[in-house]
C-alpha cells in the first residue's frame, strides 16, 4: 500500500453520480461527493481525487464555464478550498491529481465536498471521459484528514465503467503469409471513432476475393453485443496476394483485408505481435488478463507479451503473470513469454525488455522504488550492465526500448541477449536508436510494438494524451508458430517492424559469388556457418563481393509513397513507385519530429495554412488519431490545425481546385514559409527547425496511387570497413512505416 492504512474506515466517504456505463470519448457531468468522516479535515487537511497515469479523460479547468471540462468544488459548510489540477501529484499509477485543500476553516464529520466534473450549469457541454474501455474506472478519493499530508486511501471507491460506442470503421485481418492448401481465418470487426471495438455491430457485408477462397461465404453478419466475427478453415488453393473486401450494400468497400501472400512452399512464416504492454497492475488499465484476452481476441495477435515495469512489479505480481503466461500460451494458435520491462533511470542505462523462454525465472528488478517488500532487493540490477550481467546463461532475450525513459545503448549493451532495438512505440518513432547501434557497430534487427497503457495490445489507438502515436507491430518470420519458433526469429532478428499496419515484406541479399553465412554473430565467439547464395533480413555474412544484389519485395496495406534504401546510416535511393509525369493537383504537407530524447519530447505542430489565388477542393489528415485536436477548413483557401509530434510525423493531403495556380503559406512557431504552387513537385521541399528531424516537408502526389506492391532491385556496393546493413523503411500514403532488419554483410 503506497498511502498509510490508519484507520481509513473513519476517513470519509465518497460517492459519484450518476452511475453506470458511459461510452467511451463522450461528454458526460459527473457530481462527486466526499462525505468527511469522524476526524473531519483539519485546517490546512485535503483531499486528492485521482486518477490513473494512463487515463486520458479531458483535464479540469476552472476558469471558463461554458467551455469543456469546467469543474466546480465547494464545500457544504463554507470553507475556502483551494483548488489545483496536476498531472502529477501522486504515487504511481494514480498520478493526475485533483488537489483540494481547505485552507480558511475545517470539516467536521458529515460535512462535504462536493466536485461537479464537466458541470453543465453554465453551458459547458460536460467533461470528455476516457477515451478507451474499462470496466472500473474510479474517481479514487484519498484522505489528509489531520493536515500531515500523509493521506489515506478511501475503503471503498466511487466507480463507472466506460464502453465502446458504435463503429465508425472496420477492420478485416488475416495472416500475411501462408503455404497454398493450409488453413487460415478471417478475423473482422468494426471500431468506435476512438479505436475501441465495438459491441455494437449490427451490419451485413458482402465478402468479396481476388482469388478463389475454399470456405468463404458470400456474406458476413456482424451481431450486436458481438466484438467480432471470425471465419475459420479456409484456404486458397493457387498461389499470388490474396485481398478480401468487406462490401455494404450500397456497393461501396467498407474495408479491404492486409495482403495474405500465398506460396507453394516456406521454410518460415510470418506471425504478428506485439511484444509490450502493461496493465492496471503496473500503470496501464484493466487486468493481466484482460490484456491477453484482447491480444488474443480483439486484436488477432499471434504473439503477445506483458512488459510491466519491473519497479512496480510485486513477488506476487511475478508469480500471477508466469501464471497467465503458461494459462494462454498455446502453440499454432498464441504465443506468450513470461517477460517485464527493466526500468532503470536514463543515467543507469534505460529501458530494456526481457523475453524469458520459460516460466519460474528470477526477475532482476532495477530497484524497489514501488515494491515496499525488500527481501529480495539483493536480486535488483539497478543499472543496465548489472542486468546484463545477472542474465548470463540465462534462455532469455532482450530488446532496448525508448519511453518515459530512453535505452542508451552505448553505455550498456549485451550482443548475447540484447538483439534487437524497438524504433517505434505509442511513445513515438525513435530511428535514432537504430543510428545509435550502427555507429557502435552493433548488429541487432528492428523491432515495433505498442507499450500500450490503454488495455488494448496489437491494436493500440492513442487516445487523446501525450501518446502520439499508434502502438506498433512486430512481424516475426518464424518456422513455427511456437515459444521456441518465435524465440528462434526473435534471435535471429528474422522480423520486421511497423507503425501497426499488417504488409508483406520479403528482403533478400542476392550474392555474385557464394557467401559465409553465420549460425550466429561471430563476433560472440566460434560459431558455425555454410556458404549460401543469397540471405534475408536478420542474416550476418562474410562476402568477397564488391557488390550485391538487394532485393526488396513488398505488398503493403495501403498505396506505397516511398521506400528508402539504406546502407547503415547512409540512404542510397529514395524510390518511388509513380514517375513525375503522374503528378497531379494533390500536396502533401508534413510535420514531424521530437524536441530531444527524453520525456518532454512532443513538439507542438499548432498552426494553419493559406491559399492565395487557390482553394482547397479536399483535403485529408495523416495520423491524426486524437479527435479532440482540431483539423478544420474554415474558408475556401484557409486550414486550421492543433497537432504534436513525438517523433514520428502528422500532417495533410490538399487536393487543389487549380494545380499550378497561387501560393500556399504555412505558420507555425517553429516552420513559417510562403511556397509557390508551382514549386510543389516530385522531390520534397524540407524546412526543419531544430530538434531531432524536427521539420516540415512539402511535396507533390499523383491524385490517386494505385501502387500498393513493389519489386525492386539494387546493386548495392559494399564497403570494405566495418558491416554493411541493408535495410529498407516504407512509408504507406495513410502515415504508417515499416523497417526490415538490417542484413550484414562484411567483406
């Protein structure tokens, strides 16, 4: 227990009103009413009503009325409170606090406080509750009664729960890869406007196949009270990239599926996860094992894994998530390690994830900070070469993450255990990481995952705080759909990353000559090897070459706006699949970046953009997942935007009434330029400020790209110092990136 425990039944009471369920994202008025019990509030005593770390219900303001998220306080004896919202005033999780002290008088017992969230006396349309599901989601009242400020949690929390509201889009979801003849489903469902799936569902699609599908129906009805509808059993019997189509009855596609790339035969097959996420127990919502529940059943994850912050992981904690683990692993349908997330402070090394292959292992904690019972504290690694250390021999592997805190690599890093980096998150996108490996020579793959504190692994929408970005998926090229076909991609840095789209991506090292492929790094030491002809994405080899062929093949889930071509830190092409005759009257207009690596690192993109001797004949967002962020055309010529980066990138397509005419002038506080129009072409137009790539870049598009696959080749001239680490990141047209692993190839 974080607070004191003295005597909390004579502390008070607390009530909300109304109750029961509420949709998610939705203004509500909510009155709470703190009854003081038999100590009263002594002068100078206060109460904190609290609220989760990950909630992201709208903030309290005092000051305007008649605007969102108004919030009242008074006291029903007439004592002068004093009133302070912060976003942290409390113990972890329960950090943004709604501080009231009384400060001119006291409360006797029956006495009361009385907080109007979102009251609506004077025309404010309510408070905007959380934006994301959860059953018990509590207005957590606790206690300073005899003004020490050491308060007192109530017995029993005021609570309501938050649900989906109704869909808004839907989502059809398959496996990207399979051999012709085997099995696979058809995952669908509809999702609210904040990304949460719906119950809701009430509607009938047509099913349509650009191939042959044994066991596909004409049709698929989704019920009410139903969060998803599952087709099991079918199978294509030739090969080629197979799409379905969910189609209304209007005959308009409500949906097009991922790609489902089917082979006469594979060695490895793709398996989508999301290999980090907490829960209610650490700092995220809802339970443990509401988090594999919808890994496995909402989301339509392969692989999923629980990533508590070790510092707030209790003995207890540790022994239920082994527990959860061993309960939902099942092989060929959902793969889970037990696993937790090595917290340490930045100076100390940072975040890292730790994948164990099998329950029961020690949990080597970087300290105690929120686990008060100490009699294993001489287990903690409280820096990140400690942690290292402590994991030898371990059958285990290790990822570097950036969140609140960021993995400096280069102070600490194990090629043994630490094989991979994690460049995206619901934190942001962090390519700098990767950077950081390549300049200390490290050969670690690419890895994306969410971090989700929402309860919503694999499908990990970012609601409306400081989480900017859409959680993201790892793809792990596995020859078997197992702990130990997962751990063996995992180790072999056999995957890829996304942004959180599903796409089929296939890297190969074609060589002139044959080349020593290592069983393992050979730098760890003597390992095995054979000579091969070509490589894929994860692979180390030893070349004579002084070129090679890098292939990349790529069938994405939405048209492909670039690929680039990477040799390290170095990009050798940008290709583009459309020529510069296809250009058309669409623009482009994005902004992105981060302020630095650590935890203040949103930059704030607010600002609008200008027409003259123009218009705006349509216009769409890219990444704007945040719908209390405001995206709104208030003339013909004239946009107005509130927007923030975190390392990734969000911004705008503006099809224009003339393609040629007039000037565009976009203000910001960071980027202010007058472009003409017919300026805008093929190569972007960069105006960066600062920051890490904090910029704005401009562009022009064909009006509509049908370009969804690519197959291209590249020589590709290696050099002869050091590792030559091909790789590629796509950029889809509706804002997601994918990374391949490097392959390395030394001479």
């Amino acid at each position: 227990m974080p607070h004191s425990t003295y005597l909390p039944e004579k502390m008070g009471s607390a009530e909300v009103s109304p109750t029961g369920a509420f949709e998610a994202g939705s203004y509500q008025e909510f009155t709470l009413t703190y009854t003081a019990g038999y100590f009263g509030i002594d002068d100078t005593g206060s109460i904190k009503v609290v609220h989760r770390f990950a909630s992201d219900m709208g903030r309290p303001q005092f000051t305007d009325p008649t605007a969102p998220n108004y919030t009242t306080v008074e006291a029903s004896n007439g004592a002068v409170l004093h009133v302070e919202y912060d976003m942290k005033r409390n113990i972890r999780p329960w950090d943004k606090t709604l501080y009231i002290k009384v400060v001119r008088g006291f409360l006797r017992e029956g006495d009361q406080i009385i907080v109007r969230f979102g009251d609506r006396r004077e025309g404010s349309p309510g408070i905007r509750i959380q934006t994301f599901c959860e059953a018990t989601f509590e207005f957590r009242v606790i206690v300073d009664a005899i003004a020490t400020y050491n308060y007192v949690e109530l017995p029993k929390q005021p609570e309501i729960a938050i649900i989906p509201g109704p869909p808004v889009r839907w989502k059809a979801i398959m496996p990207t890869g399979r051999v012709a003849g085997a099995p696979f489903r058809l995952s669908m469902k509809g999702e609210d406007g904040w990304g949460n799936p719906s119950d809701q569902c009430d509607h009938t699609f047509q099913l349509r196949a650009n191939m042959a599908v044994e066991g596909l129906p004409d049709a698929v009805s989704f019920k009410k009270g139903e969060f998803s509808a599952v087709i099991d059993g079918l199978s294509v019997a030739e090969t080629g990239d197979l799409i379905i189509e969910l189609v209304g009855d209007d005959g308009e596609v409500a949906c097009r599926s991922n790609p489902l790339r089917v082979s006469a035969a594979a060695e490895l097959l793709p398996y989508w996860g999301d290999l980090h996420g907490q829960s209610e127990e650490t700092i995220g919502t809802n339970s443990a094992r509401d988090f594999y529940n919808f890994g496995r059943d909402k989301a339509f994850l392969d692989v999923c894994v629980h990533q508590g912050n070790d510092f707030q992981i209790t003995t207890a904690f540790w022994e239920w998530l082994n527990e959860l683990s061993a309960e939902f692993n099942e092989d060929g349908r959902f793969t889970v390690f037990p696993g937790w997330e090595w917290s340490g402070n930045t100076g100390l090394g940072g975040d890292r994830n730790v994948l164990h292959m099998h329950e029961g292992r020690q949990i080597h904690r970087s300290s105690h900070a929120l686990v008060d019972d100490l009699s294993d504290v001489d287990t903690d690694s409280n820096s990140a070469a400690d942690l290292f250390e402590d994991l030898k021999g371990e059958d285990c592997t290790v990822f570097a993450h950036i969140g609140g805190r960021y993995a400096d690599i280069k102070m600490a890093h194990d090629d043994r255990i630490e094989r991979s980096v994690e460049v995206h998150s619901a934190w942001g996108t962090f390519e700098w990481l990767i950077h950081d490996a390549f300049e200390q020579g490290y050969r670690v793959g690419i890895l994306s995952n969410s971090d989700g504190h929402k309860g919503r692994p694999g499908a990990s929408h970012p609601g409306a705080t400081k989480f900017g970005s859409y959680g993201g998926l790892s793809c792990m090229l596995a020859p078997e759909h197992s702990r130990a076909g997962i751990m063996e991609a995992l180790r072999k840095r056999h995957h890829y990353g996304t942004t959180g789209c599903r796409m089929v991506l296939n890297t190969r090292a074609i060589f002139d000559n044959p080349a020593e492929r290592f069983a393992e790094d050979p730098n760890l030491g003597e390992t095995t090897s054979e000579m091969v002809a070509e490589a894929m994405m994860g692979d180390i080899l030893k070349s004579g070459d002084g070129e090679v062929t890098f292939r990349v093949d790529a069938h994405a889930s939405s048209p492909i706006e670039r690929i680039d071509i990477r040799n390290g830190l170095e990009t050798v092409e940008v290709f583009r699949p459309y020529a510069e005759a296809d250009l058309g009257r669409r623009i482009r207009v994005l902004w992105e970046g981060s302020e630095y690596r650590g935890r203040g690192r949103e930059t704030i993109w607010d600002g609008h953009a200008e027409l003259d001797g123009n218009g705006f004949e349509r216009l769409a967002p890219i990444n704007r997942y945040n719908l209390d962020k405001r995206f709104e055309q208030t003339g013909p010529g004239r946009l107005e935007w509130t927007a923030l980066t975190t390392g990734g990138f969000g911004g705008f397509d503006a099809w224009l009434e003339d393609p040629q005419a007039g000037t565009l002038k976009i203000d910001t506080d960071l980027v202010t330029e007058e472009i003409a129009i017919a300026d805008i072409g093929y190569d972007e137009m960069i105006f960066a400020n600062g920051g890490i790539d904090r910029r704005i870049r401009i562009f022009r598009l064909p009006d509509e790209n049908p370009h969804t696959t690519a197959t291209i080749e590249r020589r590709m001239t290696l050099k002869d110092d050091g590792d030559n680490a091909l790789y590629v990141r796509i950029t889809q047209e509706d804002g997601h990136f994918i990374w391949s692993s490097p392959i390395y190839i030394f001479r």
